[in-house]
C-alpha cells in the first residue's frame, strides 16, 4: 500500500520503552513507511509503518530514560508531530505477579485489560499501613472490545499468536526463547544473593514447584497492571501491593502517558517474577510475544474513518477479486507516483469491480482520505455525480438552484489542502459526447489527490490534462487466465453444477474467459437449478450465429441500473458510438469480423483497392485502443471470439451481415494467391481463413452474389491443398469449383476449363490414371476449340496429357504427346522460346524413361543450345538442362572414374550457379551417392547420403521433406548393408518425425511404416510386418483410395507377411485381388500387374500346383512387351516359367527357355541390376543339372522383391494453372 503523505493520516500509536521493544515492533510490521518531516525541537526518532490497514507511528524513549516522566515527554512530544493520534498501545517488558490461581510464567504476555493502577500514590495510616489512593484508568473501549473476542477463543487465536513468534524468531535468532530450565521463580523471603548475575547458584531448594507446561508455549493473562516511576524487584512487596491492588504484572511508563490523556492498552511480555531475582535474560523474547500479540489485536480492530470522510462508492465489491493482483499493484505503484491511472479493457472485462477493489484498499490506507466516484458513461449521469459529492463534502450553498457543481466540486478538491481524496471516473467512453466535461477532472499534481479513470477507449487518455505520454502508460485490464476463469465459476457453482470438467472447460473457452460472460452463465445456471453441460446443451444460436442466453438480462448488484447487464448489449453500446462517430474503423472492424480470428488476421488481407493506408493505421489504432482487437505476431490482429460474435449479430440487426460476408470472400479470393504461385507462405496464413469462410457459406453456396469469388478460392484452395499432398480434399474442392463454374459459365469457359484441368491433375496425383487421362483428353479438346492448337495454355494441357500417359507406363504415348506439344509451340512461339526449350528438356525426360538415352541425350543437347544462346550460360534453366545432360551421360559413361569427375563438376556448376547449400546443389550429391550405389560401393555412397542429409537439414531444417528424404535413403543404404539395427533405427526414427510433423496419414510418414514393416519382414518377424501393413493399408485406402499404386504396392508387401506366416489361402486371395485391380488401373501389360502375376504363379509352385503355376507364368509372358530383351523383369518371368515347366520334367522346352534367356541377358547393355547376375548363376547351375530342389530354392527368394522398387517418397506435385 501507498503510505500515508499527512501526520494527520495517523491514529494509532505505539510506545516502547527500551530499544529491543522496538527491535520486536519492528519485526512485525507488515511495511515500514518513510519518516515524515518534523519539528526541530521535537527529540522523538518515529518509526512508521502499517499493520493491517492501520498506519502506526511508534516511539521508543532515549536509551537510559525510563519512568514516567521520560514517557509523558515523548507521548506530548508525539501527539504534537501527529495530531490525530486517539489511541496508543504500551507494549514491551514487565515483571510478573505470580500467585494461586494465576501460573504467570517467563515468556507469558499480561494484557492489561482491568486497566492501570499507580500504585506508589496513597497515604500512610495512623497504625503505619501505606493505603493506595489511587484510582483505576480503564483501557480504551475500542480496544478492550477487541481483547475480548481474543480471549472468548483462546485456542483459536493462539495458534496464530504463537506461529508469528515462531516465524519471527526463525528470521532473528535474537528472539528465540531461553531454555525452561531458565524460568525459576523463588520463595517470596529469598533473597538473590548480592553480587550474582544469575541464579546458577541460588539455592535450588528455595525454588517454588510447578507442574511442568507440555506444549512449552506462551500463555495470556488478562488483568490489572500496575505502575510506577521505581522498578518493583522485592518479592515480599510484591505479593503486598498484588493483594491490595489486584495487579498481575508491574511496569514503569503507563503513568506517564496517561498524564498526556492518550487512552492506552498495555500489553506485556513478562520476562521476571518483580524480585531480587530479575535478569535480562528472557527481554527480548518477552518483548516479541507482547509485540505478536499487539499485532492481532491490530489485525481485527475494524479500520475506522473519521467522520469528515466520504467514501461515496456505489458498490459493494464482489465476494473475491479474482486475478486482478497484478493490475492492483500497478495501480498502487502509479497512484504512490502521483500520476493519473487509466484502467482500459473489453466491455464486461471487469473494470469497474477492480476500481471498487482498489477503492476498497484505498480507504483502508488512507482512512481519513475522501474516496469519490463519478458516473461518466454519459453527461447527465457526471454531472448527477458532482453534485452527490458536492453534497457529501458540504461545499456552501450545494443546495441552492444555480449552484455551480462541476466548478465548485473542480476548485475545492484542487485547493484541498492537506486533505487527501481519491475521484474514480468510471465508464469514460464517449471522447466526444465527453469532451465537454474533461476539464472539471481534477489534478492530481496539484493537490493530494488520486485519479483512476475506467474506459473501453484507451485513446480517452489524450484527452486528460495532466497524461503526459512520456510518463504514463495506460493499464490494460485483460481477460481472466483459463484457471483464474475456473476459480470465479468454482467460487458460486456448487460441485454437482460443475462436476464435467470438460464442459467447464469448453464452456470458459467459448465465453473467452471474460468476467461479464461467465457471471451470465453462473446466473443462468443457479436462477435454473441447472448445471454447466446443461447449459451448453441449451444455449442455442440466433440467426447470426451467436449463443442466445448470452443476449438475457440478469440483475447484477455490481453494475449501473441504467447500463445494460448483458455482455452482447454491452458491447452494442460501444458498437453504435464507432457507426456514428469513426466510419472507416467500423468498416474494418466489420471486415474483421468476418473472418476466423482465433488463427490472426493479416493486415495485408484488409487492403482493398477502395482503402487509403493512413486511414486504416488509424481505424486500426482505435480499435485497439477500444479492446476490440489485439495485434498479434507477423502483423496479424486478433479479436475474440465472443466480440466478434457480438459485431456479427450487430451487422445482422442492421441488415448488414451478407453484405460483408461477400466482401469477406472477394477479399480472400482477390489475395489468395494463384495457383502457378510460389508463395506457399501466404497460403498457409490463409488457409484456415478460407476453410471458415467456406463453411460459413456454405448454406448460401447457391447464391449468385458469391458464386464466382467462391469458385476461385476453391479452385485456388484446391491447388493448395494438391501441393501439401492432400489430395483427396483438393479433388473435393476443384470438383465444387468446376461444377459451379461449368453451370454458370458454360463448359467451354476458359475458367470451368482450367478448374477442369487441375481436377484431371489431382486426379493423377492420387493415382486415377485411366480417369485423370479421359479428363485431361477433353480438356486438351477443349482448349484446341476454344484457343487453338498452337495457344501457350494448349501446348501446357497437351504437356498434361504427356504426364499422365507417362504414369500410366505409355512411354510411346507420352513420348508422342511431348513431342507433338513441342511441334505445337516451335510454331506458335518459335524454337528458341523459353517454353519451347523447357518442352524440350521435358521429352528428353520422357525419352530416359523410353530408355531411348541416344535420342534423349539429342533433346536435351538441343534444350541446352537453345537455353544458353536465348539465356545465358548461368541461367538457372540452362544450368539445370546442362545437369540432366550430364548426369545421363555419367549414367551410361562406362569408365566410372570419368563419370565420377563428371558429377564433381556438375556439383561444381550447380555450386557456382545457385550456391552451394541450395536445394539444387544438395540434390546432387544425393544423385552422385545414388551413382555410388549403383556401382556397388555402398560406404561411398552412405557418406555422400549423409552430407547431402546433413546440408538439407542446415539450410531446410530437419523435417523438410528433402532432408527427411534423404534420412530415408540412408536408411535404405543401411538395409542393403545388413546393418539391420542402424536401419532399424533410423526408420523408426524416420516414421516419428513424418508423424509429428506431416501427421499419422500422410503419404511419406504411411511410406515410412512400410518401409519399417520391411525390416520386419527382412528379420523374418512377420506377424510383427503383417499388423504394421494392415495398418499402412488401412490408412492408404482411406487418404489415397484403394486403386492407388502406392496403396497396391503396400497390398503387394502384405503378401510376403501372409506368406512367411504359411497362410497360403489368405495370400493366393489377396493376390487375385490385387492383379485384378492392378489391371484395372494400369493395365494387364504394365509391369507392375505382370510381376504380380509371377509373384501368384510362384506361390502356387511352391505349393506344387504346378500346371496352375504353368499357366499364370505363360499368361504373364502373352502380356510383355515385346522388346523383353530390354525388361529384366520380362526374362525373370521367362526364366521362373523355365524352371516350373523342368520340375515338371519338360526338360526341352525348359532348356531352350533357359539358353535364349540367358542369350538376351548378355545382350543388356552394361547392365548393373543385381538380379542379371543371380539369373545367371541360377540358370548354370540348372543347365549343368546340378538342380536339387532345395538349393534352387535357396537361390530365388519368394516373392520377387526386388522387382518392387521399395523406395518411393509420394507423388510430385505439379501444378499447372
């Protein structure tokens, strides 16, 4: 707390009469405050501090001065510095009165409820008896009530008394109490023998017996104290004046000061028995109990304000302020710095109550303070406040008609003197309607006053006299945390109201977390004997979307009258003073309103072309200065979700809601980048505003004021969601976009075609060849009718229509198709245009695939010329065309020390041209340890793996795709090393990290459990395998489909499982199912469908079904292509069907097989695959009819793996238009 400025702020007093008294008094302050100026001539050194809400000012008199006189001298001299002192406490040391009845021990406090005695006045008798004359003064009432409730519950209050003593003398050891054996009281006739310190050599015989105290604590007595300007130290006196004058316990200075006429309560800690005996030894602890046991009488006397003082609150402050410390202590420290405090927050964020907190706390410090409050939530209502304080401070002639109280209430609490006051402002919203009356706020730097003003408008701040931005801040009152919301609900619901944690929690996050909200929601729960699930089930919505009972009226003793106590209507207050009074702001905050804000808004998204910059910097800056909305990372602004609620159901009362709703969405479909882009970045921040918007509108999807800016962010979001591997949701999109294009504008609108195109590219993309080449056909058809053959848009759809013919495995197709494209834009652009190049590059590519690497070599020679004469040598495109050149090259380059130089200087190039830790130049070294492995050197080609992973992982960080690409083929290299539990590892490790980051059901992490599946099969753990590919099955039909070549391959390794687990039946199934869908979607001469073929035949020779064996491999062989000289797949197929037909014993047939197979195998040119070599050995040793069935078997595993290529990383993305 702030302390008290004024003398005349101090009411209590405390005197101490030796100095560890006021050591003790000090040690239980709860704050010490600074000294307060004085006279000169005044001697008393104060202190001055705080406990509980009473300022204290304590003086203890000069060291060596004890006695009456030396006390009347300090409390004169203190009554004088603070004026308004009415009552004192004596606290410190005295000497016990022990006797029957009354087990007073060392350590024990004496209070001296039955008031003071001075006992040495009186007269001697004519027989010699001394007969006290004196009268008893009575301890304050207002003190001695207090005592009272101390000792109607002694052991409740003694717990506390002695853990403060407890807890001061662990701070200060100087406080702790002596040891019992210490506490000795004597005979009342035994004499301390002269010239002893202590009673270590008293006679232990003349010591009085007492039964022990088990607890070893302090104990209250309550009775008369005596005093007098001579130490009482006789035991035989003692007992006399204790007898005649009813006193307990004897001291020196309470005379003194009640000559001054200060009413006084003395509270004393004993520390000797009033005899010869008396020592030093048990002071200080003595004088800590008395001081602990002062403080409690302080902490329950109620806090009192002087008569003169107005405390003109209006309300009552809630049960428990909840969370609100921090701003408290905020307020206190700018209030103690005698600057203005300016409380701003959200509507219903609770303001007001923490004004009335802290008003609260403020009287308690300042109880001689006037504690003020003016009503600003209109010019009537502030005006109606001046007068009630004009009234309540008695300024002359208040109450006659042409009283003046703005101007009158202004000057007298700007002249008052040293008379401090506190004015909160409450509810200063409206600057204009306010403006009027800003300059009757009084100063706070003129005067002793303090000035707190609540607003929902921070910019209000300017507006006030004294703020000087340089100084001041305003404070931000926010909404609660989520466990401080918890708290407010726990404090007023019963358990049996509360008792669904998760309800609670979903409840507090939908009001988000507002005071206001969650008050509404307990007064509608306990009006209705209901409960917080009840509440969620009942809530509703309006027709804008906004929970109904959050629009109910409920009484708040808390809150004005004439406000209203709903947090909706709340809010529409502040809504309908910016419609009228700042324009370009309640358009943006409409514009706001409209979009998800829980993700951030991007203030580039508001930028139209009919908005000026300047104009909306400053809406912007008055929206935040109302709490409408918050600025948030990246230039992104919040609101929330409650607020924008409340904007949304204001639009819709103004008739206004579908208006912006539609300038939401042509919003998002003007800046939502196009498909072609490459800033995925602005994407990503768009994507969930898009996904609301989209669902928002959903029930308005027919109308024809959205349907075009609705089809283009489809269509856009569907290019998107492609590129992120989500295909499935982006074949959901564009199909939206092309039906509503196509019914609106007509099949052959250039828009219905594009959105037609990008749904034959997705359609591709999850692997619907046969359905992604009929759609791209008619778009191709389409384009030519519409832009001719030779339009740039046309060559790029023929370009399409090449990718997919190429998945399809048509490389005479696609070949034709690149070619024809190429032909097209030769025409239409010229052969040395950047397209026509690029086109070239393209089927160069396609001619690889046809393994036609002459031709291919020629097309990207001339791709190359064109680039570098059109381009530049260093151009990007060029560099990259001369890197497929001369990669193929060191592919076919039969002397590998030449390829290998080859690569080093295209890594070289690459480094020189787009650096070298970009993408491109990484790539490469991938590339050169793929060569590496194709040449057999595996540890070559792990290091080279290992760098480029490492490079990736520097410059795209750990979980780019790239880097988690190359992580995988180096676990593959491990897998073909035989370090099964390094591979293992770094798969498990692979398959973590593809989780967490592109989640359980992506198309790499799925890619990931299969190859970690593949281990298990390679360990021969095939239940293990068997459950990992079901569950990778699972999942690729449900995000792939079930006829996606990915999903058929990973079918196709679930076989191996079925088989190592000898579950024939179930295997030969699955099989037949599979080449049925294979030939379905790739076609009965595709490669893939074939291997599967031989893969069953295989299965059935295994299990001696020969004929049937027979039969599915001639099947196979009817449906190779016809160069089988190029397949090796095609003559492991011939040689598997040579060696059924021998076990057979068709010796002729079979050997002929054999010899023409092994004839075209030595016509491979400078063949590397490591099946050529095991077909060879195979077949020798068959020819050689070296031929026991079980080494032939040991010879060829089941099935062909190494026919399925395991590595594949997902589908490239291409993105078209």
């Amino acid at each position: 707390m702030a302390p008290p400025l004024h003398p005349d702020e101090y009411t209590l007093a405390w005197i101490c009469a030796l100095p560890r008294e006021l050591a003790a008094a000090k040690a239980i302050l709860d704050e010490t405050y600074p000294a307060l100026p004085v006279k000169e001539a005044d001697t008393n050194t104060y202190t001055l501090g705080r406990i509980g809400p009473h300022p204290i000012v304590i003086v203890c008199l000069p060291t060596g001065m004890t006695g009456i006189v030396p006390a009347a001298v300090a409390v004169t001299q203190m009554r004088a510095a603070f004026p308004r002192l009415t009552l004192g406490l004596m606290v410190g040391v005295g000497g016990g009165a022990p006797r029957a009845g009354n087990d007073i021990r060392l350590g024990d406090v004496v209070v001296g409820s039955g008031g003071f005695i001075k006992y040495d006045r009186g007269k001697t008798t004519q027989g010699g008896e001394f007969q006290h004359g004196a009268s008893v003064v009575p301890p304050p009432p207002k003190l001695l009530s207090v005592t009272s409730q101390l000792q109607a519950q002694p052991e409740r209050h003694r717990d506390e008394w002695t853990r403060l003593i407890r807890q001061v003398a662990s701070q200060n050891r100087l406080f702790e109490r002596p040891r019992e054996h210490d506490d000795m009281l004597f005979q009342t006739n035994y004499d301390h023998p002269a010239g002893l310190d202590t009673c270590d050599h008293c006679d232990p015989g003349r010591r009085v017996p007492r039964e022990p105290r088990g607890d070893n604590q302090p104990r209250v007595h309550y009775g008369r104290i005596g005093s007098a300007d001579q130490v009482m130290r006789h035991g035989s006196t003692r007992d006399t004046v204790s007898r005649q004058c009813g006193v307990i316990c004897f001291e020196m200075e309470a005379a003194g000061v009640l000559e001054d006429k200060l009413s006084c309560l003395s509270i004393r800690g004993i520390c000797d028995y009033s005899d010869s005996h008396k020592n030093k030894q048990w002071q200080d602890y003595a004088a800590m109990t008395a001081a602990a046991y002062a403080k409690q009488v302080l902490d329950l006397l109620p806090s009192s304000s002087p008569s003169d003082a107005c405390f003109l609150v209006p309300f009552e402050p809630v049960r428990q302020l909840i969370g609100r410390q921090d701003v408290l202590a905020d307020m206190h420290n700018r209030v103690e710095a005698n600057r203005p405090v300016l409380l701003y927050g959200l509507g219903g964020v609770g303001k007001t109550q923490v004004a009335v907190h802290f008003c609260k706390e403020y009287r308690k410090q300042h109880p001689s303070a006037h504690v003020l409050w003016v009503d600003a939530s209109s010019p009537a209502h502030f005006d109606h406040s001046y007068r009630q304080i004009a009234t309540a401070l008695g300024i002359p002639r208040h109450e006659e008609p042409g009283f003046d109280a703005l101007l009158e209430t202004h000057r007298r609490l700007t002249d008052a003197g040293p008379w401090r006051w506190l004015m909160v402002v409450d509810n200063l919203d409206n600057r204009e309607e306010m403006a009027s009356r800003m300059a009757f706020i009084p100063r706070v730097t003129r005067s002793k006053g303090s000035l707190v003003v609540t607003t929902r408008a921070m910019q209000v701040c300017q507006d006030l006299v004294e703020w000087d931005p340089a100084r001041d801040d305003a404070t931000h009152v926010l909404p609660l945390n989520p466990q401080e919301s918890i708290n407010l609900l726990t404090m007023y619901l019963k358990p049996n109201q509360r008792k669904a944690r998760k309800d609670v929690d979903r409840l507090l996050e939908s009001l988000d977390y507002l005071p206001l909200a969650i008050t509404q929601a307990i007064a509608w729960i306990k009006i209705n004997g209901s409960t917080v699930t009840k509440y969620l089930e009942r809530r509703g919505s309006d027709s804008a979307g906004t929970p109904k009972l959050l629009h109910e009226e409920y009484k708040d003793v808390h809150r004005y009258d004439h406000i209203p106590h709903s947090i909706f209507h709340t809010w529409e207050l502040s809504f309908r003073q910016i419609w009228a009074q700042e324009q370009p702001a309640a358009h943006i905050l409409a514009r706001i309103a409209m979009f998800n804000t829980q993700h951030g808004v991007p203030m580039w998204l508001l930028e139209s072309s009919d908005t000026n910059a300047l104009e909306t910097t400053k809406a912007l800056g008055s929206l935040h200065s109302w709490s409408l909305i918050d600025y948030g990372p990246n230039d992104t602004l919040t609101m929330h979700r409650m607020v924008r609620d409340a904007v949304r159901r204001f639009l819709h009362q103004r008739k206004e809601l579908d208006g912006y709703e539609e300038s939401g969405l042509g919003l998002l479909a003007q800046h939502f980048p196009a498909p072609d882009t490459d800033d995925w970045q602005r994407c990503e921040t768009l994507v969930p505003l898009v996904q609301e918007m989209l669902a928002m509108l959903d029930l308005r999807r027919e109308d024809k004021r959205i349907w075009t800016d609705r089809a283009t962010l489809l269509h856009s979001l569907a290019a998107y969601e492609g590129h992120r591997g989500r295909y499935k949701e982006a074949q959901s999109h564009v199909k939206d976009a092309w039906r509503v294009r196509e019914a609106r504008l007509g099949p052959e609108h250039l828009d219905s075609i594009d959105s037609e195109e990008l749904l034959a590219l997705v359609r591709m993309n999850r692997g619907r060849y046969r359905k992604a080449l009929e759609t791209q056909r008619r778009v191709l058809t389409r384009r030519m009718a519409v832009q001719g053959h030779q339009a740039p848009a046309t060559v790029g759809s023929q370009k399409q229509l090449g990718d997919v013919e190429l998945k399809l495995g048509r490389f005479n197709q696609a070949v034709g198709t690149y070619y024809n494209a190429c032909r097209q834009s030769e025409l239409a652009l010229g052969d040395q245009h950047r397209h026509t190049l690029e086109l070239r590059h393209v089927l160069a590519e396609a001619l690889e695939c046809q393994k036609n690497f002459v031709v291919a070599e020629n097309f990207y020679r001339r791709a190359l010329a064109g680039k570098q004469a059109t381009l530049g040598q260093s151009h990007h495109s060029t560099v990259k065309t001369r890197i497929a050149l001369d990669v193929l090259v060191a592919s076919r380059s039969s002397d590998p020390n030449a390829a290998l130089g080859l690569y080093q200087d295209l890594w070289q190039l690459s480094a020189d041209t787009f650096g070298d830790t970009h993408p491109n130049t990484i790539g490469l070294l991938s590339n050169q340890a793929a060569w590496h492995k194709a040449q057999g050197a595996l540890t070559e080609a792990e290091t080279l793996q290992g760098q480029a992973y490492h490079l990736f992982m520097n410059v795209l960080g750990e979980n780019h795709p790239s880097t988690l690409m190359c992580l995988s083929n180096l676990a593959v290299l491990k897998q073909e090393q035989r370090k099964a539990v390094e591979a293992e590892s770094l798969h498990l490790e692979l398959l973590v990290r593809r989780t967490d980051v592109l989640g359980p059901e992506h198309p790499h992490t799925l890619a990931s459990m299969h190859h970690f599946a593949e281990m298990k099969l390679e360990q021969d753990e095939y239940t293990d395998a068997h459950e990992i590919l079901e569950q990778v099955v699972l999942s690729q039909k449900r995000v792939l489909g079930p006829d996606h070549p990915t999903t058929l391959r990973s079918v196709s390794s679930l076989t191996q499982s079925l088989e190592g687990q000898h579950r024939y039946a179930e295997c030969e199934q699955v099989y037949r199912d599979l080449i049925e869908r294979k030939r379905r979607v790739l076609g009965s001469s595709h490669l893939d469908t074939l291997v599967e073929i031989n893969n069953l035949a295989e299965l059935l020779r295994e299990q001696n079904r020969l004929a049937e064996a027979e039969a599915l491999h001639r099947e196979a062989l009817k449906s190779c292509p016809a160069d089988r000289t190029r397949s090796v797949t095609t003559l492991l197929i011939t040689a598997n069907l040579a060696r059924v037909l021998m076990l057979q014993q068709k010796r002729g047939e079979s050997r002929a097989l054999y010899h023409c197979t092994l004839a075209d195998i030595r016509q491979l040119p400078g063949d590397t695959d490591p099946r050529t070599s095991f077909l060879i050995r195979r077949m020798e040793v068959e020819l050689g009819e070296v031929s026991p069935i079980s080494h032939l078997a040991a010879l060829v595993p089941r099935p062909l793996a190494a026919i399925w290529t395991p590595v594949y990383g997902g589908w490239s993305w291409l993105m078209g238009r």
